[in-house]
C-alpha cells in the first residue's frame, strides 16, 4: 500500500473513532506495527494527529500548538514563513552540538527539524520543551534542558534570576534567538522580563542566530537585545519589501540567509 493512502486511512479511521490505537491500525489496514508506527509518527509531525497512551487521536488545528492561547494565536502569523526560516536554520546543526534556543513562535517552529537530532538542547520555553519531547515520539534524538525559574503564563516562557543563573553554568556553540525587530542598528524585541537571559544566551554561546521573518526587518521593539553586529547569522524569507533592509544588515558582516516561504 502506498505510504499517502495509507496515512488517507488512518484519518478516515479517526473520523469514526475517536481514538486508534496501534494494535487495532495494524488489524483494519493489514500492515505492519512498524508501518503503523512511521504513519503515527508522520502524522503527529504534519499536527494532523496528537498521540494518546498506545495510539493517537485527532488532533485539532495545530496539533503542536501546545502554548497558551496568546502563544497559539501568534503561532498562526506568518506560519508558512517561520516554519521555512526554522528548517534552514536547524541545518546548521551537528551531531554533538549544543543550542541554547529562546523561546517564540518562530524559534518554536525549530522543534519539528531538531528533534531526531543528536544534539542537547537548553532551552527557557516550555512549550518548545514539550514540542521537542513529543515529536521524538520515544526515539533517541535532542536531550533537552529547561530552565528553572518563573513560568509566564502568556508565553511559556520560564524567566527570572533562576533561569539565569541555570544558563550561566553552561556554554553553547549556537544560540537561536528570535526577535520582534531587527534593523542596521540593533536586534530588539518586546519582553523585557526575558531580556536578561536572551543576553545571557548570547554571551554563553560561540554563535548568534537570529529567526526573523520578513515583517520583523525595519522595526524597532522597545527592548535592545544586542546590536547587530553581534549577529552570526541572521535567517529571513524573501520579500521585495524587506530587500533595502537586508542589504544594510548585511554590511554589519552578518550572513543572511533568505529562503522561500513556500
């Protein structure tokens, strides 16, 4: 049977039942666990199915979109556009490395492309934690470490001087952040309570990767994270309107990547 239609059945499945478990999959479609397993786990990926306790469940829009419904709400802004900047940018990554990733709805997007990969984590969000967690469906991938501190129920985010001396006792190759502005000057963003340990994130990792989507360039949030020429790396999409912007980022030395949204 061919892997699309396969995974066309199990959805069909779930209309009827709430809930499929593995063994009862295997019986109504004559395949294998192992199959039926690869078509949970793709179908968990794609957001289209949450898992349950030996099996899955539909899932409702945005499966992954596990955050508060502030979070969730953001997630569906310019979603097409942070999921392409998220894929590029986790290409970066190596066997071994270590990531210190700030939480957002474009750093959340990382979850999906790191997951499976042999690399540890560090983390201040919650709800990438938990993304991670899931979409490793059990497998061997990122080891993931979460910041102690104080959860901000609007976002997710763990923040305080707890989560900052946790940061501190680490270093990093990567550190992506994301941001609410990024122009020629600086790199800023809206959340002062999460300011400080972004900067400490910066300041423990070899490299600063910047997630930004193409109405990020050109503004300006209240908060000045770092200025611009701190930037490694900065990860956009391709916009005609945004293209003065970039060339202007470019001449701090930072290396732009601009990829389709689609």
């Amino acid at each position: 049977m061919k892997r699309r239609l396969r995974l066309k059945q199990i959805l069909q499945l779930l209309q009827d039942d709430p809930e499929l478990s593995l063994m009862e999959a295997c019986e109504r479609l004559a395949a294998s666990p192992a199959t039926i397993r690869r078509a949970f786990v793709e179908l968990e990926q794609t957001g289209q199915v949450e898992r349950t306790w030996g099996g899955i469940r539909l899932a409702g829009p945005g499966a992954l979109q596990m955050g508060p419904p502030a979070f969730a709400k953001r997630l569906e802004q310019e979603t097409e556009a942070k999921r392409a900047i998220a894929r590029a940018a986790a290409e970066l990554l190596r066997d071994g490395d270590v990531v210190m990733i700030d939480g957002g709805t474009t750093t959340f997007q990382l979850a999906e492309f790191i997951a499976l990969k042999r690399i540890r984590v560090i983390t201040n969000s919650l709800v990438i934690a938990q993304a991670i967690d899931r979409l490793k469906a059990g497998k061997l991938g990122a080891e993931v470490y979460l910041t102690g501190g104080l959860l901000e129920p609007e976002s997710g985010l763990v923040v305080g001087p707890q989560a900052e001396e946790f940061l501190r006792r680490y270093r990093a190759q990567w550190a992506f952040l994301g941001a609410a502005g990024v122009d020629a000057k600086s790199v800023t963003n809206y959340n002062e309570a999460v300011l400080a340990s972004e900067k400490l994130m910066i300041s423990q990792a070899g490299k600063l990767v910047v997630l930004a989507d193409a109405t990020k360039l050109g503004k300006q949030a209240m908060c000045i994270l770092c200025p611009i020429a701190e930037v490694d790396h900065l990860f956009t999409v391709k916009d005609k309107s945004a293209e003065k912007m970039v060339r202007e980022i470019k001449k701090a030395d930072v290396e732009v990547t601009s990829v389709p949204s689609k």
